[in-house]
C-alpha cells in the first residue's frame, strides 16, 4: 500500500504530461481520425455485408423447412453436350426439373466473391458506360442524395436554435427559425419526392438493359428452344424474365440508396459531431457499436436463399396454374369429380408449398428484427444520449488528467450557465447522433437488402449462364435409363456434322437421339434432291418427327454427317400451325412484315389470289379486312388454321416444305389442290401422313418399325395402293372368321340334335 501511495503522484505527473501532449496536438488527431473514421466506414460497410461462414453441415441443415436435409447424398445425372464431350451435372433425381432447380440456386446465393462476380457482369449490362443515360441518372440520384445529406445537417442545426430561442424566451428569434424551418421543407420534400421518383427510373432503365439483353440472347437462333426444351437448367423462363428481372431491377435501384446515403450520412454526422462533443466519447460508441454489429452478422440468417427460393416457389404455383389451363380441355372431358380433385391438390400443393416457406421468412423476420431493432435504436440510442451529456455532465476534479479533455469538449458549447445554449447543442447533438444511429443502423439493415439481391443476381445470371451454354451448344438434361447402356453413351460422347448445300438433303450415318438420350435410331442414311418428295410413316414416337427438329437445327447431330441446304430454304408446317398475334395480312406472310413484302413486289391483291388457290378468299371480307387484328388461334377452324398456314408455305415458296400431318382437318378436294399447287410452285415436300390419299404426290418412302429399324424405297402408289386395299380386304376377311366359325359350330350343334332325334329302324 505504501509503494503503491509511494507511486501515485509520480504517475499522475505522467499521466497529466501525456493528456498534455496529447491536447497540443489534438487538431491534428482529430483530421487524422476522422480521415481514418471515413475509411473505416466505407470498410467496415463492405465487409460487414460478408456474412458467417457455414460449414457444409450447418447450411444444409438450417431451420428451413423446405430444406429437405441437402446433406444427403443424391446421385447426379448425366448430361447431354452437343458443344463437348464430356458431361457435367444436370438436374436433380426425384424431384423432377424444378425442385433440382431449386437446390442448385440454393447453394449460390451468398454473398461472397462469387455474387460480386455476377453482379458485377450485370452492372456492366445496365450501366454500359458513364455517357449512357443509366449512367446519368446514377450522378443526378446521387447529387440528389448528398443534397438531402446536407440538409439534414442544416436541419438538425436549426432545431437546436429553434429550441434554444423557445427556452430563452426570445419569440421573434424563435418565429424567424420557424420561418426558415418552413422554408426549408420546399427543398426538402422535392428533393425526397425527387428520390423516389430517380429510384424508379433507375429501376426501369435498369430492367429495360437487361430485358433488351435476354431478349436478344433468347431469340437469337433457337435458344428459347433449347432452353425450354433440350436443357433442365431453367424452370419457368417466362417467369424468370417477366418477374425476376424486374425483382432484380428494383432491388438494385433501392441497395444504392440504402447503402450510399447511410454511408454518407454515418461519415457527416460523425464529423459534425466529434466537432460538436469530441471524438473521444464517438471512438468509445464506435467501438460499442461494431461489437453489436458483429452480434448481429451473426445472428443474420441467410434471407438471400430464402428470396431465391421464394422466387422459384412462385414460379411453381404459377405453372400449375399455366399447366391445367394449357390442358382444360382434355381434363374437363373427364367430367369427373376425381379428376377435378386431382387437379385441385396439385394447384393447392404447390400454393401452400409457397405460404410455408413464407411464413417460415415471416417468422425468421420476426425474431431478427426483434434483436435488430433492439441494438441498433434503443441501445446505440441510449448510449448516443450519454455521449450527448458529456459536455453537460463532465464535472470531474480538475486536477484529474481525464479533466482536461472534459474542458476541451465543453469549449465547442456556450456558457454554463447559458441554459439556452446548453439545450440548443444537446439537441443539435441529439439530432445528429440519432441521424448517424439511424444512418449506421441502415447500413446494418442492408445486409438483408444486399442478401435478397444476391439471390435475384444469382437467378438472373443463372439464365444467362444458360444461354450462353446453349449458345454453344451445351445442353444438361435429364437422361432415360435407356441411355446408360454402353452402347448409347457411345453415341452420346459423339460428334456429327452438319454441311450446307445448294438443294439436296444427305443423311449419311446419322443417328436419331433425343434430347433426353433415347435412341430413336441408330444409324439412319438416305438421300433426298429437288423434285423427289419423300414421305415418311411409322408407328408413334419412333423418330418421324425428330428427323426435321435435325434438319431445322433444333436438335444436336451425335454421329454422321448431315448435308442441307440453310435454314431459310426450310418451312415447317405442323398439325396445328402456329398463328402469330398480329394483322390478317400478318399470318399469312409472317415472319415477314408489311414492309417486306412490298419489297418483294407483293401485294394484297397477289395475297389475295394466294387464298383463292385454297378456297379462302372469303376471309378477307368476312374478318374485316386485312389489317384487322384479333387472336387468330381463336377465331379461326382448324380447317381454315390449316390452309392458312399452306398460303403462308405457297407465299415463302421454300426449296422444301415439312409437312407433319398438316391437311387432318382437310377435305380430299381441299387437299389435293393444296399439294398439286406445292409441286406446281416446284417446291419438294417431306410429309409425315398416314392417309393413302397423299401417297400419289410422293416419289420416295421412309418407313419406320418402331424397333430402330427402317426402310428408305422408290414409292409405287398405284401398287402400293393396291396391296394397301388387298390388305384391307383380308384383314376384313379375317374379321369374319370368327363369325363363320360361330355358325359353323351352331349348324354342328343343330345337326347333331336332328341326329339324335331320328328313331331307330
């Protein structure tokens, strides 16, 4: 206790030295540490947005509910690649496309290095340079968020005088504040006003880049068909475009002002107010409020994953919707009440699917917000207040060291005794440091913002992910068990080749495979010229159909070598053609425009004669004309949707026109005149029929056996035609054996009773 006695006043000595150091140059710590303080905001602002790392076993064992323990091991699929030889990883088992879907987009939603990447590819989409408008409304959003800053700070100057003028009792100071207060609110509420509207410009032009990109990616060659048909990657495209984007785009728009203008705020009202009260008691709080910061990181659950899942839920419900009314016709002729049921849970399971997983969010919220608000408005509060006290209160003995900085502080405040000027600096101070409170506490709400956008940024990059794979060729789709065998993966790692010609059409060892790793045929070779119409039968699903998607390109050639004229010399017409939205004039000559067509020295009066050929020339006057617009695929009878889509083959005049059953809705007469005028045009027509009637226009046959096999001939109709009514004739025979065998036995069974009932001799 002596040595200790002993010591004291030695220490005090030194401690009053270096608090006198210390004050001597304090201006300059002061610069150094705001400078430092500004840094330090900008830094803790992106790190802080990194979440806790999770180890495999807690992120896939999270509370979530639909998290069905991912864990556990699933076996992956095979992948199709037409761009590659290898495979990589498809689409979940089990589940199906779209819960596949789901888990894949559940692993990447963090926000790490990886969300950075992507997100920054898509800024460079939406903001492809400064000079761009994006770009301007950026700076003008900006201006107008550091002049709302400054604002704030004025305001919260003039509150203090306001309340200064009213404890003093000085009225026509205080009507003169209340004046200037008004007046301020011209500037201010425009410029809030100004805000919104910037945001929701940003969030259009933003979403304008990005459709105008996507748009051009997916309707360039045949992506959208292979996305929606060949790959497994994406489900619900159409939702992802319409409505993530769109999601994207406003979250985007709203992380810059939830990020930017707290950040400047924190770094103004922070400097406002170590002038205001000294930056001693602001390094304490700061110290204090990063601690409860990093309690809250850590308590932050994963709302990106959630917002991604939420997305794909919606997706969900939405195609049960799209299904059954895609398919109302065929599941109301059930007429049962069963069936309806069926349809019922389906729809219901996929809606509650979605209300589980949001009232798990909601509830997730609930407890977060619970602990968020509570740190970062009361606590930070409460200790922002004592901080405020400290010019106020810091009456310790003034031989104390820490007396000293207690004097300095008091020096940016009026007179003690001023109670005025007392109660103007704590309001002023209490205003500014719950503007910084509010301001570091937006920050740490962004991190939820932040997360819900990396979940919207990994959807969407996903897609263009996709598109690009397909781009070049690249497809991951689910694969039959068929294709496992040996043999086929054979196939599947093989590589075919597609030759332009002038006119003729080659399949030389190519093998018909779908997208999904059947193998329709092994090796399939034929050869088709001008003039020499091929007509090709078969049995269901054994590959008719799939040798046009090779030759229209939508299909990938595994093996052989395939020799045909462009695209643009193709037109493909199938059982129900497809009816644009658009003029009547439109439907005939699409793709087409007006334009176009009058380019080509086309009239309405050549489209006219056109109808005629078919009988349809009526339909000008009875729809209204020929600019008249209406949904097509309703208004019109299958028949008429039929010869429609031959006018359109008659104007187009291709090398060669595919015909997939495309006259069932037809008469004979009607049909006739439509091939017989096709040959005339000296177009060569490839037909998928089954009717006799179509066989006389065709100089080939290729017949399928439904078993791989097939058979490529000279057609002979009239001999065809007459073995096909000779069959028919003893199929109709062979119909009657079973009939005259029942006679036969009737007329033995009434003989023998005639027999028995003769008497003896």
């Amino acid at each position: 206790m002596a040595g200790t006695s002993k010591h004291s006043p030695m220490q005090a000595t030194m401690g009053s030295k270096l608090v006198a150091g210390y004050m001597g140059h304090r201006p300059f710590f002061h610069k150094l540490f705001m400078s430092s303080f500004a840094v330090y905001i900008v830094l803790i602002t992106t790190s802080g947005l990194r979440p806790k790392k999770r180890t495999s076993k807690s992120s896939s064992s999270t509370g979530d509910p639909n998290n069905n323990s991912s864990s556990k091991t699933h076996s992956d699929p095979k992948t199709i690649s037409a761009g590659s030889t290898g495979g990589g990883a498809g689409s979940g088992p089990g589940a199906g496309r779209s819960h596949s879907s789901r888990r894949r987009a559940a692993a990447r939603v963090e926000v790490d290095a990886k969300f950075f990447a992507r997100l920054n590819r898509l800024l460079a989409i939406v903001i492809p340079s400064w000079k761009s408008k994006t770009a301007s409304l950026l700076v003008i959003h900006s201006a107008f968020l550091i002049f709302r800053t400054v604002l704030s700070l004025y305001v919260a100057s003039l509150d203090g005088q306001i309340v200064s003028a009213l404890v003093r009792g000085e009225g026509m100071q205080f009507l003169s504040r209340l004046a200037l207060w008004m007046s301020i609110s011209i500037p201010a509420t425009y410029t809030n006003s100004m805000l919104s509207y910037l945001q929701c410009k940003l969030s259009i032009a933003y979403r304008s880049r990005l459709t105008t990109r996507i748009h051009d990616m997916y309707l360039s060659d045949t992506t959208f068909y292979g996305i929606n048909n060949l790959d497994d990657r994406m489900a619900n495209v159409d939702q992802l475009i319409t409505v993530d984007v769109a999601k994207f785009s406003d979250s985007l728009a709203e992380i810059y002002s939830n990020l930017a203008k707290p950040v400047l705020d924190v770094i103004l009202y922070n400097w406002q107010l170590s002038k205001n009260v000294g930056l001693e008691g602001l390094i304490g709080l700061t110290i204090v409020v990063q601690a409860s910061a990093a309690l809250l990181r850590a308590v932050t659950p994963s709302f990106g994953r959630y917002a991604s899942e939420e997305q794909k839920l919606e997706g969900e419900f939405r195609f049960t919707h799209s299904r059954l009314i895609e398919n109302s016709e065929e599941v109301s002729f059930y007429s049962s009440h069963r069936a309806y049921e069926v349809e019922k849970n389906i729809i219901e399971r996929s809606y509650f699917s979605l209300i589980k997983h949001i009232n798990w969010v909601y509830k997730v919220r609930l407890w977060h917000g619970m602990v968020e608000d509570g740190i970062i408005k009361w606590v930070w509060g409460s200790l922002g207040l004592m901080i405020c006290s400290i010019p106020v209160f810091f009456n310790i003995n003034n031989h104390h060291p820490a007396a000293l900085v207690g004097q300095v502080i008091q020096k940016s405040l009026p007179d003690d005794g001023d109670m005025g000027g007392r109660t103007q600096g704590f309001v002023t101070n209490r205003r500014l440091l719950l503007s910084a409170s509010d301001a570091f506490g937006r920050v740490m709400y962004s991190y939820k913002d932040v997360s819900e956008l990396a979940g919207y940024t990994a959807r969407v990059s996903e897609l263009f992910d996709t598109m690009e794979s397909i781009k070049r060729g690249q497809y991951e789709k689910r694969k039959v068990g068929s294709a496992n065998t040996d043999d086929s993966q054979k196939l599947l790692q093989q590589r075919g080749q597609v030759v332009e010609s002038e006119d003729e059409i080659i399949f030389d060892r190519v093998p018909i495979i779908s997208p999904n790793g059947d193998v329709l045929i092994r090796s399939l070779s034929f050869q088709v010229k001008p003039g020499q119409h091929l007509l090709i039968v078969g049995p269901n699903g054994c590959g008719k159909s799939s040798l046009f998607r090779i030759l229209g390109g939508l299909w990938p050639v595994y093996g052989g070598v395939v020799t045909k004229p462009r695209a643009s010399e193709f037109t493909y017409i199938p059982q129900r053609p497809y009816l644009s939205l658009g003029t009547l004039r439109d439907q005939l000559i699409y793709p087409d425009s007006k334009a176009e067509m009058e380019q080509r020295g086309v009239s309405d009066s050549d489209l006219l004669r056109i109808l005629a050929v078919v009988d349809m020339h009526t339909i000008v006057d009875r729809e209204g004309g020929w600019d008249v617009i209406r949904e097509w695929r309703d208004a019109l009878s299958g028949g008429d949707k039929q010869r429609l889509a031959i006018c359109r083959l008659y104007y187009h005049c291709p090398k060669y026109a595919i015909l997939d059953e495309c006259t069932s809705a037809v008469t004979l007469d009607i049909e006739k005149i439509m091939y017989e005028h096709a040959t005339s045009l000296g177009i060569t027509l490839l037909t998928v029929s089954h009717r006799p009637s179509l066989w006389k226009y065709h100089k080939y046959i290729l017949q399928y056996d439904g078993e791989g096999g097939y058979c490529f001939a000279e057609l002979d109709a009239e001999k065809r035609l007459a073995l096909q009514e000779e069959k028919q004739a003893l199929e109709h025979k062979l119909l009657e054996i079973p009939r005259l065998l029942a006679r036969l036995e009737q007329l033995e069974d009434a003989r023998m009773v005639k027999n028995q009932a003769l008497p003896n001799p």
